[in-house]
C-alpha cells in the first residue's frame, strides 16, 4: 500500500515537473487534453497508457533498486511504451544482467521486456552528457520536422547508441529512423515501433 500511495505521488510530481515544459499557445482542437502541460493529441496511446507507462518505469527501477549491489554496479535506465519496457545500460556481467529480467518478472504490467544492457563498465559522466545531448538533438529533429507528432516517439541515448520507441505508421518511422541516424555522434539506431492503429 506504501508503494502504491509512493508511486502516485511520484507520478503526480512527474506531471507538476513537466508543467512548464510546453507551450499552450495556438490553435487548439477539441478534444485535445493536457496532462502535466505535454498535450495527448500527439501521442497515440489513451491518458490511462502514459500514466501505467511511467508507473511501470517506476515500478522496474524500484525493483532493480531493491538489489542494492547490483544497483551499485549498474547503470540502468528505463524506458516503457505501451506495456514494453525498454532496459539500457551498463551491468558487470551475464549474471547480472540475466538477474535483472529475473527482478522485474514480477510486475504483471509489463509485457515485453527488451534487455539492451551491456556488459561491461559503467560509463562516464562526460559519456551521459553526450548521450543526453544526442537525446536532446534527436528529439528536437523530430519536432522540426513536423512529419511526426512530438510526443509519438520516445528516445533514449545509451553510449552513443539511439533507441527509440512508439506506435508509429511506416512512413513516420523510417523518417524518425532517419532523422536519428544524421544526428552527429550516433553510432547506431534501434528502432522498437509498433504498427500505428
């Protein structure tokens, strides 16, 4: 129960963060919401899927925290779309690794998990904010182009190498593909698209 009441006050929090992170200037259809100022219209899942999205997020990395040496050892992120939990990173060795899919098989939310951990060490700081740069260049890509809703594609940097999810058509994702793939720095792209409905 502890967790659960955690967990929304997390999610909660996420949302007040994200508030001045957008604008809500413009023409704006009906039917449009706005959850935490990030407007919905773009993204193809149901408000009810963002929000078990990132409980999911949470929920994994709790799991992952709860073993605390690997948790030292590790560097992991997450990242969920629809049900589908995306791992990356850094763990000392197959054990480890194999011990992290064995953590989250318990949370039921989550039903496909693509362990895209390395083995190896943790990398850099400088590493992350490059990383993090490319993240931020990719997505600043996406919305220039104007060929795909901002919110459809989510992108993670790990060392250089892109991942990016969502529910896209096939057109949308070769262009996000591509975009990616021109960003200075990218060694690699993986794509993980569902078919838009």
């Amino acid at each position: 129960m502890k967790i659960r009441r955690w967990l929304l006050h997390a999610i909660a929090g996420s949302m007040v963060l994200t508030t001045g992170c957008s604008s809500t200037s413009g023409d704006v259809s009906a039917g449009t919401g706005v959850v935490g100022g990030v407007y919905l219209n773009h993204d193809r899942r149901t408000t009810g899927a963002i929000v078990d999205d990132q409980a999911v997020s949470i929920k994994a990395n709790l799991a992952i925290s709860k073993d605390k040496e690997l948790w030292r050892q590790s560097h992991i992120n997450t990242l969920c779309y629809n049900g589908t939990l995306l791992l990356v990173g850094q763990t000392p060795d197959h054990k480890s690794k194999a011990k992290v899919d064995k953590l989250l098989a318990d949370i039921p939310e989550i039903s496909k998990v693509y362990n895209q951990l390395t083995i190896g060490p943790v990398v850099s700081a400088a590493t992350r904010m490059q990383d993090s740069w490319i993240t931020t260049q990719v997505k600043t890509k996406i919305v220039a182009s104007r060929e795909v809703g901002p919110n459809r594609v989510k992108v993670v940097t790990e060392d250089s190498k892109v991942h990016l999810m969502g529910a896209l058509t096939a057109d949308e994702a070769e262009t996000v593909a591509d975009l990616a793939r021109n960003v200075k720095g990218v060694d690699e792209v993986v794509t993980i698209f569902e078919d838009a409905p």
